[in-house]
C-alpha cells in the first residue's frame, strides 16, 4: 500500500467526512441544557488530539489542519500530521498554504450575495437574464435561478472536470462554460445534484455583472477587505513554498 500525490475526489469526501463528524460529536459533547453550545477551551485540544490521532490512520490522511472559532474568537488552531510525506513538512494553521479546492463555493456564494444586496443580481431571476454569449438549454419549462445554483437544485449534471496548475492553460470561465456546460437531467428545484459546474455558472455571472474576472472580483471584495493577504482564488507560480502536497492513498 502506498501514498501517491496524485489528487482524488474521493479522498476529499473521506476529509470532509471526517470533520463533520468531528464537528458532530464536539456539538453532542458541548451542548447545555439550553440548547446552546458552549466549548471549553481547555478540553478541546485534548478531545481534537485523540480523535485525529484515531481517525486519520483510519482514513490514509497524511496531515491536515483545523481551526475552531465561537463568538469570533479562535478557541483552537492547530495541524496535525505532515503538509509533505517526502520532506516531514508540518501542518502549520497560520503558515501552511492548502488548496483551496470546493471552499471556493464560499467565495462564489459570498460574492453572488454582495451582489444582491447591492441590488445588482436577483437570486430568483432566470439565470439566463444575464448571459450574452451564451444560454443554458430550455430542457424544462422551469428556468434555472441564481437560487438553484447555490443550493445545487439547478438539475445541471456534473460529469468529471479537470484541474489544472498552470494559468496559461486554464480557459476563460465564459469560453469553458460556453462549450462544456453540461445538459440539464432534472427540472429546476427538483433534485439535489452536487454541481461544480453549477457553481462555476454563478461565479461567470458575477464577471459578466460586475465587469472583472471572478479571481479579481474575489481579492478586491473578500480577500482584500478582511486582510487575507496570503489566500488566492486563483494560483499561479511560483507556488508558495509552504504549499502542502495532495496525496491519494492507493491499496
């Protein structure tokens, strides 16, 4: 058996399986006779140790790293395991750079809400309204909203896609989105699909209405704003030196 630096997506669901469970469990353990959670700081670490130490031999992850915050303060931030099997890197909250990978949706739901509130999109719109050079298909009576696209209701199929590092090979989100959206399987709001591509619709919306790509739009109205001066929607070389490596784990 062996560890591979080849990326997976199956290896992301076993992480983000992972800390939900964690996140789970911390909530039953903290939870007052009034509903509220209250987390003792002196006992997180100690609870955050022993499950990691269990559950990532369990689940083949070679590091990773996790901060808890409450009422904006941070009660825990601490690595676990190694950012780098061949060069015994460790997991360092503040300094360790990780990819960002689907928190991007975060980004592209933010931006999409600044936008309607400032009155410049309407999540119930037919998502339609605001693309030119292309449309998405009238498959279904019911047009596709902004709505849908945030809450993976668009009924948008989302086959696999490919990542890539280098920015000159990376296509302009309007030209991709344009000759690889995929068809529609279900009408609008009907069914759950997970979508990437559902996601990658709302973030051209956000270029198309504001006028700047989505990685600009995002480091001047988030990144920016909240001085998140060594996070990047968008990676280009050099990479950072505190860059972690992806792993797979291959039986």
């Amino acid at each position: 058996m062996s560890k591979t630096e080849r990326p997976m997506p199956f290896f992301r669901f076993r992480l983000m399986g992972m800390l939900i469970l964690f996140s789970t469990l911390l909530i039953s353990c903290s939870a007052s006779r009034s509903g509220l959670i209250i987390v003792d700081p002196s006992k997180l670490e100690s609870f955050a140790d022993d499950f990691f130490a269990k559950r990532m031999d369990d689940l083949h992850i070679p590091g990773l790293t996790i901060v808890v915050v409450q009422n904006s303060e941070i009660l825990l931030a601490k690595g676990y395991g190694s950012s780098s099997l061949a060069n015994g890197g460790d997991f360092v909250p503040d300094q360790t750079v990780v990819r960002i990978g689907s928190v991007s949706k975060l980004f592209v739901a933010t931006s999409v809400m600044q936008m309607v509130e400032r009155g410049l999109l309407d999540l119930d719109a037919d998502i339609n309204t605001y693309l030119t050079t292309f449309q998405v298909e009238d498959t279904y009576p019911e047009p596709i909203t902004l709505a849908n696209l945030l809450t993976h209701t668009s009924g948008i199929q989302d086959p696999p896609y490919v990542s890539n590092m280098d920015p000159d090979a990376v296509e302009p989100l309007g030209s991709y989105l344009a000759n690889h959206l995929p068809p529609r399987m279900a009408a609008a709001g009907e069914e759950f699909v997970y979508s990437n591509h559902g996601y990658a619709l709302a973030a051209y919306v956000v270029e198309k209405v504001s006028g700047t790509s989505f990685d600009q739009y995002v480091l001047e109205n988030i990144l920016q704003p909240l001085d998140m001066e060594n996070s990047k929607y968008l990676m280009s070389p050099p990479l950072p030196e505190e860059l972690a490596v992806g792993y797979a784990y291959v039986d």
